[in-house]
C-alpha cells in the first residue's frame, strides 16, 4: 500500500512538522533542492484539479515508452501558454501540465494565482554553491557511491510501481531504463550522472530567480554566521 506524495501533500506534511518542532525549538531546518516543493512550504501552493490517474497512467506510460521529445511535442501542441514560460527539459513539470490540459481542457496556467500564503514564522533561505567542476565530480562521486550502497536492487523491488509519479525522476528512470531493457547498466549508471548534472542546473536556475536566497560558497562558508543570522 503506499500513498502519493505531490507539493500540496508535502506543504500540508511540512507544516505540521514544523509545528511540532517549534513547540520545543526555535529553529526548524529544512535542508533540499526541489524548488516546487521549497515554494509550496514558504508560499503555498496554487489549488489544482483532480486528475484521474487513467490520465496520469497513460500520459506517463507515454513518455516511458515515446521519451522527452515526444512529452515536449505534445506539451508545445496542447498548451502552448505553458510551453513558452516551461522547464522545457523537465520531464515532471511537462507531464504535469499535459496531465491538467487532457483532463481538464484548459492551461495549467489558468489556475496558477501566484497568491502567496503568510506564514506564523520567518524564512531564511540559504543556497550554496561550488565551482561547476566541483559540483559535477561531487554528483559523479555520488551515483557512483549509491551505486555500491544497492540503489540497483531499491530499483529492482520497485518494478511493479515503476508507473508512480515520484518513480519518473532521475536515479530511478535511468534504472528501469535497464531493467526493460533499454540500456545496459553501465550506460545507465553514466545516464544518470548526466541527468543529474542537468538537474542541479535546472535548480541553480530556479534559485536564482528567488532574490530571498541567500548565496554562500559551500567550500568557505561561515556556518557560525548563518547560525546567528537565524536566531535573529
């Protein structure tokens, strides 16, 4: 049994961990890198329709079979509204909106309100960052160690629910990628390495767009000075 996690589930989850915590503490951290779900936390998230997971199940059996460039052509034809402002490369945000315009006839766009949520506690934002070569040998350094930790055989045991949402995301695709058949393994292993590059470029982007972020090199940074900044 297990239950879908998207941004709202996570905004809801989230807050009432922080609630719990700050009830003993002043200071609650949330540490990570997917931006959609950072905003859900410290915005809130735009209401959205059901979408029926016969629509989800086929949109993604879809791209699993067709791949990106098949998810982009049909993002571009069927809501172009979106297409034009899109994390072209990015496969959850395309199938997102594809999901919403098959199910519901209409732009994702149109029911985004950009109403940001106050909430009861002050946000800081951290970012780090490190010299590109750093990071990709920090990445490529990564997959390799999770590699020998067993995400091959994590993968394997989650074959029959390789059709979630959560499931389509690198680490996870790359793999079932081999285990269907379409990859060996060492050109997975590499696919993910390239994936994940890719991504932690598609986050900079992100980030760099919130002007709330604070930005520290990860390599030099004054930890003790970020402490005292959030107890202010």
């Amino acid at each position: 049994m297990y239950e879908e996690v998207n941004a709202v589930v996570f905004e809801k989850y989230a807050l009432e961990c922080a609630e719990a915590i700050f009830q003993q503490n002043n200071i609650a951290v949330m540490v990570g890198g997917t931006g959609l779900y950072i905003k859900a936390f410290s915005e809130g998230m735009d209401e959205m329709p059901a979408i029926p997971a016969s629509v989800r199940d086929a949109i993604i059996q879809q791209y699993n079979e067709k791949g990106l460039n098949w998810l982009q052509r049909e993002v571009q034809t069927k809501d172009n509204t979106f297409w034009q402002t899109a994390e072209q490369q990015n496969p959850q945000r395309l199938m997102r909106a594809l999901e919403v315009v098959t199910a519901t006839g209409k732009s994702i766009t149109s029911f985004k309100q950009n109403k940001k949520v106050e909430r009861p506690f002050k946000i800081v934002k951290i970012g780090l960052e490190l010299p590109r070569e750093q990071l990709h040998h920090n990445i490529n350094k990564r997959v390799d160690s999770m590699m020998q930790q067993g995400l091959l055989k994590e993968v394997e045991t989650l074959i029959p629910l390789q059709q979630l949402n959560a499931l389509q995301t690198v680490g996870y695709a790359e793999l079932f990628d081999y285990f269907n058949h379409k990859l060996i393994l060492d050109k997975s292993v590499e696919q993910i390495k390239v994936n994940t590059r890719h991504y932690a470029k598609r986050q900079m982007t992100w980030f760099r767009k919130d002007t709330a972020v604070e930005w520290h090199n990860a390599a030099t940074v004054d930890a003790s000075a970020i402490a005292t900044n959030l107890s202010k």
